[in-house]
C-alpha cells in the first residue's frame, strides 16, 4: 500500500514540473499569434486550463548551508508562508543616519532627531542648506522664513505623507525640508 502511495507521489512530481514547462510553451504560441481576438481567446483557454488544475507553489527550504538547500513541491490554494526568519532590529544610531533617506521600513521608523547646527548656507532662491552636527544635510524646500544660525538646536520631524518639518528647539516655527546628504 506504502509503495503505491511512494510511486504515485514521484509520478505527479515530473508531471508538475512538465505543467510548468507546457505552460511556457503554450503562453509562447499564444503570443505568436497575429490577431488579437484569437491571441486574446487562447490566453483565456490556457487560464481556465490553470484554474481547474491544483495550485503548485515552490517554496525554498532553510538550510544550514547552501549546499543543503532543497526546494519542495506544496499543492495548496493557499500561498506558504515564509519560512525565512526575521532580521536583528538596529541600533539608535543606524535609524538616526538612515533618518530622511528613501522609504524606511516600518519597524525602524523614529519619528524625530535633533542636532547642532555646523553650517548653514543660502542658495540663489534664498533657500536654506543646513548642515548638522551629525552629517546630515537638509535642503529648505518651502518658502517660509526660519532663522537658523550656527550652534542652534534643530530639531528634524516627520511630516505627514514622507515630508519633514525642521525647526529649532524651544521655538514653534517650522520650515519644510529635504534631506541631501
């Protein structure tokens, strides 16, 4: 009985495997074809083929090596979850460099950083390039007016939809700003 099961198994394995292959072969002649109804009408065979066909996901195994990564084959409807586990949180001072830089990830979001102000410099526009003790450079990008000197506290902040706000510390004022450096 055990070894009916065994070579059914093994059987639908390649099967699965050659579906795939099938698919690309059929998918490209589809898109050889000239007329767009009839291009359109074979696309839709090969899709109600696949929908009365089981789902065949593959999903990668954690390994101890590289060597010993296997792949198997899951029959679901339902797509497997990873099994991939989750990265170390950084530190304080890796959010704060990466503060302002392109879309963070939501679990090392910090909403606001503060630093003493190195240099400040106006462009052509009478726009603001303030460098702070940290590094980073800030670019006024509004055309509201803030007296920023060198030794001032500034305090940068999140904004609503991926903007920053940076003002000085004790006061209300606040420009827009961007981050260049």
């Amino acid at each position: 009985m055990h070894l009916k099961i065994c070579a059914a198994l093994l059987l639908l394995t390649p099967a699965a495997f050659a579906n795939t292959v099938d698919l690309k072969t059929q998918l490209l002649s589809c898109q050889q074809i000239a007329n767009e109804e009839q291009r359109l009408s074979c696309f839709d065979q090969i899709v109600t083929q696949l929908a009365a066909q089981p789902a065949v996901t593959v999903v990668p195994e954690v390994a101890a090596t590289p060597e010993a990564a296997i792949t198997r084959v899951v029959e679901s409807p339902v797509i497997a979850a990873s099994t991939q586990t989750e990265t170390a949180v950084p530190d304080k001072q890796q959010l704060t460099d990466k503060f302002g830089l392109k879309k963070p990830n939501p679990k090392e979001v910090i909403e606001e950083i503060s630093s003493k102000v190195t240099a400040v410099e106006l462009d052509l526009r009478k726009k603001l390039l303030i460098t702070l003790e940290n590094g980073q450079q800030w670019r006024q990008i509004d055309a509201d007016h803030l007296q920023v000197n060198v030794g001032d506290v500034c305090i940068v902040k999140r904004g609503a939809i991926g903007s920053f706000l940076l003002g000085l510390e004790g006061a209300k004022k606040r420009i827009r700003v961007r981050r260049v450096e």
